[in-house]
C-alpha cells in the first residue's frame, strides 16, 4: 500500500481520471478470484473494464488463477518436480468448471459500456476514435519501446546540444528542452516497469505478472510519434503487482525506507509540475 501511495505517478489517483476507481475494482476483481468466488470476480472485473478498456486485460489473470492458481476454494496440487517436461509445466493444475464462464463478465463489461456510448454519441466506437486526437495509433506489438528508447536518445541530443530550436522534435512543437525531457522521463518509467515487469513473472504468482504485462502490452503497442510513451506513468500507477514487487524487494533488502523516500521526492516534484499546469506523462 505504501508503495502504491508513494509511487511517482500516485498523484493520478486523486486527479479526476479514472485511475483509483480502476485500482479499486482491479483489485476487487484479483481479491475475489483468489478467494475463488468466480462470479464476483468476473463481475466486478466487468465494471473495471467499464471504467477503462485496459481492464479488459483482467480476462488474463482470471483464467490463470483459475487453472493454475493459487485459489483458496480448491487445494493447490502437488508440485511438480523440476525434471518435468514444459509440457508437463504448462498443464493446468485445476480442471475447467461452469464456474469458469463468468470471466465472459469481464469483456461484457466493456461492450455494455461501448452500447452506453452509442447510446448517448451514436457511434460505439467513439472512445477509440478519441485517440486520435492525441495522435495514438495502434502498431506493432511493444512497439512503443523502441520508439521510446529512440525518442529519450534524442532527447538526450537535444538537450546536449544547447540548442532552444527543435532540432529534433519538429513534430511535436512546444519548448524542445521540455519535449526532450519529458521523453526522457518517460523512458526512467519504462525502465522501471520492465525491471519490476520481469521481478514480478519471476517472483510472484504467474497470474500477477501476466496481468502486468497484457495490461502493459495495450499502451506500448499504441505509440505516440512525438511522445511514443505518452500516459505510461498513469498505466504504471495502477499496476500493482509491480508495486507488490518492488515493495518485496525493498522489505527483504531492508531499503524500505530509502525506497519510499526517493519515490515520495518524485511524487512531490511531478504532483508540484502537475499541480502548476505542466502536462506529466
């Protein structure tokens, strides 16, 4: 919890965006499928992915936890030994049951929420069409990565240069200095998030990670041109496994402390930016 409430990007979920209402129902959606009480977790599940699409990657934790667990309504199995096959590894430990059907509450959730808008706009599919305004453009799978990574080096460039004209981002307008650091930001985050990405498949149970990564997946394979990881701070703030890792890590190396404070000091300067118009993330 303290990790979630000092982390940079905490400021989102008391800004009118949808972000604590998403974390709340992700949760719910997780605490109930752990607990195996399916229809609530695919109901619940449901309202989060009516609240933002990227919930609709709530479908990936629901059916891990639910034939691999670990799930309170059935005894987990017994391990397997670590001479067994792939094969045998990527074998459920739990047999499929009706109860499995509610994970259908998950994308029904979404689609009630797209008839809502052609209801109200005539065109289901506005929220899409939406991001064109912002220039987002689906492509290739993590494509925003590379895109990423090239956008922070030549941030890097152009603030090495010394230069006030757009010597390398004509396209995004504005001040270059700002552009460029900004990209560069968004690059510390995205490097974060892959190396609490990968602490989080290694060490947590496999439906944290997988959720963190579909759910991360959404927003890396939609670029921005000028500011390919444009909002990845706000999808990062509500991916708490993530948060659950990097926590972890902090309390068995005893760094807690330290974690919390360098994490509250970017919170304090990007709510600071934030709170002063400065567009963050």
């Amino acid at each position: 919890m303290l990790a979630v409430a000092f982390f940079p990007a905490a400021f989102f979920l008391s800004a009118i965006y949808s972000e604590a209402l998403f974390l709340a129902l992700s949760l719910g959606s997780f605490l109930a499928a752990r607990r195996g009480r399916w229809a609530w977790a695919g109901i619940v599940g449901g309202l989060a992915a009516a609240t933002r699409t990227a919930g609709i990657a709530l479908v990936v934790p629901y059916l891990l936890l639910f034939l691999w667990g670990p799930r309170a309504d059935r005894p987990e199995a017994e391990p397997r030994p670590p001479a067994a096959s792939w094969r045998a590894r990527l074998r459920p430990r739990h047999r499929p049951s009706a109860a499995l059907l509610w994970v259908l509450a998950i994308p029904a959730g979404l689609a009630a929420y797209l008839a809502c808008i052609a209801l109200v706009l005539g065109d289901p599919l506005a929220p899409f069409d939406a991001q064109a305004h912002w220039l987002r453009e689906l492509s290739l799978p993590f494509a925003a990565v590379v895109d990423g990574a090239g956008a922070a080096w030549d941030g890097l460039r152009q603030l090495l240069s010394g230069s006030r004209e757009p010597v390398l981002f004509t396209a995004a307008g504005g001040d270059p200095f700002e552009v460029a650091w900004k990209n560069l930001m968004l690059f510390g985050f995205l490097a974060w998030g892959v190396v609490a990405l990968a602490g989080a498949l290694r060490t947590l149970p496999l439906a944290y990670g997988g959720y963190a990564l579909a759910a991360l997946a959404l927003p890396l394979s939609s670029p921005v041109p000028p500011q390919p990881l444009m909002s990845l701070p706000r999808f990062l703030a509500v991916l708490f496994p993530l948060q659950m890792w990097a926590a972890l890590r902090a309390v068995r190396r005893g760094t807690l402390d330290r974690h919390l404070a360098l994490s509250g000091g970017l919170l304090v300067l990007l709510c600071a930016l934030f709170g002063t118009w400065r567009f963050v993330g």
